[in-house]
C-alpha cells in the first residue's frame, strides 16, 4: 500500500509539473499578444517549444527601421531560480539584444513589481506590459543616440560609448558571473 501510495504521489508531481509547464507556455502566449497589441511596429515572435533561447523575441522599430531587441523569459514556477538571471545574461549576448527581461509569477526576495537583477530586469505579469513601454523607449533612445555618433571616428569617443552606455557591462557580466558558479561547484568544505 504504501509503494503504490509513494507512485501516486509521484505521479501527482509530474502531472502537476506538466500542467505548471503548459501555463508556462499559454503565459508566453498572452505576452506576445499583448506586446503585439501595444507595439504592432515591432516584430514579435515566440519561440518555438523544445528550441533554445528567450521565450519571445521583441525586435523594436521605429520610422521603419529595426532599433534593438528585447529578450523576455517567461516563467511559471512555484519559487524563484537565481539561475534565471544568468541563462538569460547568456541569451542577451549571444543574440546581441538590447535587454533582458524575465516575467514571473514568483520575484526574487524583497523585490515588488519590478526591478533589475544583475543587467536583468525581472517583473511580475500585471506590471510586464507597463514595463515593455518604458524599455522599448530606451531601446530607441539609444538607437537614436547610436545613430547620431555613428559619423564619429574618434577613438576615445567610441571607447567612451562602449563603457557608459552599458556594451562594456553585457560583455563583463558572464565574467563576473564565472567566480561565483565555479564556487558553488565546490564542495561544501572547500568553498571559500
């Protein structure tokens, strides 16, 4: 009695897991319809199930031309996973994209609404479309800002650009990521 009691729980599990996993999928759904529905300029696509890489793709356009992107992960888990941030991190600049946004129902501790985590911005669903508005703009903004310095040759200008407006901060990120993954492959005794 007690093996069989043991399966059903197990069962129980994986047939909840599936479901939470399905919601998952329907969650990314609605987010790239409501994207749609509030920027149709922009091109959206969902990425396509078992494929690696962010939930949805947000190309932001403006005046017909393609200013930047926008990653979102959408997740529909029972607690939140730090290691979100960093498999994300990894998506933003392997594809180059602007920003990196995750959508959860769970935040990490003490944040409300939203917030950023480590070049991440991480938000619940009911604020995601506020939120899309608000980096979409500063997508644009700094397209335009791109555009407007791409005449310049002067070196110590493009250095100067690459730092401050965040190109040095996407490509350091994984760097300074490593120390703390590679710590928490130690075991317990030899951890630092």
């Amino acid at each position: 009695l007690r093996r069989v009691n043991a399966q059903l729980d197990v069962a129980r599990r994986k047939g909840a897991t599936g479901s939470r996993q399905e919601e998952g999928f329907t969650q990314q759904d609605l987010l790239a319809e409501e994207l749609r529905r509030r920027f149709p300029a922009d091109e959206i696509t969902v990425t396509p199930r078992g494929m690696a890489g962010a939930d949805v793709t947000q190309m932001v356009r403006g005046g017909g031309h393609e200013c930047g992107v926008i990653l979102w992960e959408c997740k529909r888990a029972a607690n939140w996973s730090g290691t979100w941030i960093g498999k994300l991190a990894d998506d933003v600049t392997k594809v180059s994209a602007d920003v990196g946004v995750i959508v959860s129902e769970e935040l990490p501790a003490g944040m409300e609404g939203s917030g950023l985590v480590d070049s991440i911005w991480v938000t619940g669903y009911p604020h995601a479309s506020t939120l899309a508005a608000g980096l979409r703009e500063a997508v644009m903004t700094a397209w335009r800002h791109r555009l407007a310095n791409a005449g310049r040759e002067d070196t110590a200008a493009t250095v100067y650009d690459y730092i401050a407006t965040g190109g040095f901060a996407l490509q350091q990120a994984p760097a300074e990521r490593a120390p703390a993954a590679q710590a928490a492959d130690l075991p317990r005794g030899k951890r630092p």
